[in-house]
C-alpha cells in the first residue's frame, strides 16, 4: 500500500494532506480481489484527502481497463498523465485538480493539442499554386545586404570591367527572383518551419542553404510535403517589411529551426526567444565537425567555388577572428599570422581553424543544453516553461523535426534533486534536451501561479 500511496501523490501532484489516514490503510491489500475498481481508486482518494475523479479521467488513466491490476500498470499510467500535464499545463497539481473532474467529451478537448498527427493529413496536401523559383548555393549570398555595397563600389571604381558589370546584372537577377520567393511564401495558406539563421558571408549562405535542402530532402521530411520559410531564397528590401514578414512567419509556423554557425546575431536570437514564447517547439542544430581532413578538404572546395579571387592565405586571414577571436593576443604565432609578420603555414592553420571550429561548437552545444537558463523560457500565454531542442546532425534535426509535426515527440520523466527539492525534467528522447520542468520550489511555486496569469 506504501507504494500505491507514493504513486498517487505524484498522480496528484502534492504530498497526502490527511497522512494521520494513510495506517487506516496499510493492512488493505488492493490488489486482492482482482485490482483496483473506479470506485475504490475514489475511496482510496478521499481517504488521503484528495477529490474524486470522473469515469472519463479513470479510463483515460488506465487506456479503458476495467481495473489497476498491478503497481505497475498504476504507475504507467500515472507516467503518462504526467508527461501530458507537463507538455499542457507545466504543473502536476493543476492539471490533476482540472483533467480528473472532466467529463469524456471535456476531457478529450483539453488533450486534443497533444494527440497525435496521421502522416496523411500532410502527405495528402496540394503542391503551392506559387512554385519557388530556386537560387542556387553559389549565387544566394547576392541576397545579401554586404555584397550590394562591395559590388557598386568595385563598379564605381573601375566602371569599363565587364567582371563588375556582370556582377551588377547577377545581383539584380537573383534579388528579382529573391523577391517572387518573398511574395510566395507570403501567400502560402500554411507555414510549418521557420529556419532561424544569421548570413552575413559566402559561404554562410553556401552552407545554410545546403542544410535546408539536406534537412528537407530528408527520408522522413520529403513526403510531408512541409511548407517552410528559407532565408537562402527570399529578398526584402525595406528592413521594416522584412521584420513584419519574419515577425509572421514567426507566428505562423509549428516550430522554428536555429541554426548555429559562428556567429551568431540579435536578430537570430530573438527569433528563438519569440518561439519559445509562443510556446513552440525550438530545434537548435549545431554542426558536429567529424575529423580535420574532411573539414581541410570542405573548406578548400568552398574556398574555390565561392572565393574563387581570394587567396587560401587571406581567406584564413578573414576566418581565423571569428573562430578564435582572441587569437591575436593569446597565441605569438596567430598574432604573427594576422599582423603579417608570419608567413602562414596553411596546413598548420587549417588544423587550428578546425580545434576552434569544433571548440565553439561544442561550447555552444552545451550551454543550450547545460548551463544557459535562457535556454528555457516562459510561453507568454501560458506560463509553461519550454525548452531549446539540440541536435548535432541533420538525420537527428529530421527525425525530432518529424516528430514536431506528427505531434509525435517521446520523453522521459526524470527526477533531479536541487537543494533537497525534487524537480521534475520532462527530456525528449532524441535530443535528451528539457523540454518542460516543473520546480520543487514550492515558494516558487505558489508564487508563480498566483501572479503570472493574473491580467495586468
């Protein structure tokens, strides 16, 4: 009976208020006569103090069985109310006191958000009437607001070069076709995927376009027919209309990808701040680098295809300040790279380049994962506390990205204790992020749900 006890205070979400009950109960043994019946779990409630359940939340407990056969099948149960209360509500308490006193019909519209998705209703979709008109890896970083300057400056300074002629006439082609993909994705009647990122260089365009097709390409994702919005082929001139489009497509879609790269800007930031907020799911990709000689060889095939007119000696010259920044003054033999003092060694180079490409992705892996609180934030309407999705590979962003639209994610319940209180984790199992947390803080607690919902 001890451990019926202890299940049904984590089904209600709070200690036994009438404990000087629970020995009344100790020499029952519930499971003698053929289980626990809807009637003699009510009793068993009231005896220790808590309120009766409805038929329609019994059944919903226990899949429509009869009878708790088993401290197992109670705690399955229990398991998955729990994880359902976390996902809706962020509160164990709160939705036990609400979804037990529902009736069948209520019951079923409270859990409707988290109910899964048939693959059909994506796959049976209708192509777009607006096609978008493809820019290729190499010409996307024409979208770009740096290029423009770099580009009438070079013309203006040598205006009989047909190189920067042609260069002119691309940069106005591909912004022409930037702007039809623009005024397509306004017009699309749904928007699944926001992909979060910040281009500023070549290759960044290069290689976050290559993830969008690689991720989209995807086994699992190509058949949903997903419709998403790709930074890599959409132009908008005036700042304020890109915001007020990006401020939609925000609203609009399921989820938001974040691509991590080197950098990484305000506008990207907020973009992920906003979704939480909203209280949609954020799958942050950070590349996993695999091995120097992949990334040398990568690195050299971009190089020729992107900055066919720079030299690898100045191209590293550019990329070593934004893997490691603080190059030029911890280390004699960069510094003497970067002033010009040192002739630069390329290969010794693009090994360092790879440690401190890899060094600042794995940073930023775990302080989404580990250490940032902001990396859990509030849903506005809500106040649920939802949490940031990290994945290291494209195959892993697709599995939980179909996972997100099926309504499909699968997590696991971990207890943690945090200054001798018990906080509650709910992980998703494919990134093995937080994805809710419910406090031990029981000031906290209180606190929180007296004033957070409160109308100012």
């Amino acid at each position: 009976m001890e451990k019926i006890i202890s299940l049904i205070e984590k089904l209600a979400g709070q200690r036994v208020p009438f404990p000087q009950y629970k020995a009344k109960l100790e020499a029952h043994d519930p499971f003698s006569h053929g289980g626990i019946g809807y009637n003699q779990l009510n009793e068993l409630l009231l005896t220790l103090g808590y309120d009766r359940v409805t038929l329609a939340f019994f059944n919903y407990l226990l899949n429509e069985e009869p009878k708790v056969k088993s401290c197992e099948v109670l705690a399955d149960g229990i398991n998955k109310f729990r994880t359902h209360a976390m996902l809706l509500y962020g509160n164990i308490k709160f939705a036990f006191k609400h979804l037990s006193s529902y009736d069948k019909c209520t019951l079923e519209k409270a859990l409707q958000p988290i109910q899964p998705i048939s693959s059909d209703k994506f796959k049976n979709r209708a192509d777009p009437i607006h096609k978008i008109n493809p820019i290729s890896a190499e010409e996307a970083y024409y979208l770009g607001y740096m290029i423009k300057e770099e580009i009438e400056n070079k013309f203006e300074s040598d205006p009989h070069n047909p190189i920067w002629e042609e260069k002119r006439r691309k940069l106005q082609e591909v912004r022409r076709r930037g702007r039809e993909n623009h005024d397509a994705y306004l017009t699309y009647d749904h928007m699944d995927v926001y992909i979060a990122t910040s281009m500023r260089e070549r290759h960044e365009f290069f290689m976050v376009g290559g993830f969008i097709r690689e991720l989209f390409g995807h086994d699992l994702i190509r058949p949903l027919k997903l419709r998403w919005f790709d930074p890599t082929q959409a132009y908008c001139e005036d700042r304020f209309d890109k915001g007020l489009v990006e401020g939609l497509m925000l609203k609009r879609s399921k989820c938001t990808i974040y691509h991590i790269q080197e950098t990484d800007t305000l506008g990207k930031d907020c973009e992920l701040a906003a979704t939480l907020a909203q209280g949609k799911p954020v799958v942050a990709y950070v590349p996993k680098l695999v091995d120097p000689d992949t990334f040398k060889t990568g690195a050299m095939l971009l190089a020729k295809r992107l900055y066919p007119d720079t030299s690898i000696e100045d191209l590293i010259h550019h990329l070593l300040p934004r893997y490691y920044p603080s190059g030029a003054w911890e280390d004699d033999q960069v510094g003497g790279w970067l002033s010009g003092s040192q002739t630069i060694d390329i290969n010794q180079a693009w090994d360092l380049l790879y440690k401190k490409a890899q060094e600042l992705y794995e940073i930023r892996a775990r302080t989404l994962c580990e250490s940032h609180p902001l990396a859990l934030q509030v849903n506005l309407s809500t106040g649920v506390a939802n949490g940031v999705l990290v994945v290291r590979t494209v195959n892993d962003c697709a599995r939980l990205l179909e996972k997100i639209i099926l309504n499909a994610m699968e997590f696991e319940i971990e207890e943690t204790k945090i200054d001798d209180r018990v906080t509650l984790l709910l992980r998703e199992n494919i990134s093995g992020c937080v994805f809710r947390i419910v406090t031990g803080d029981e000031l906290l607690t209180n606190t929180f749900w007296n004033f957070y919902l409160e109308e100012s």
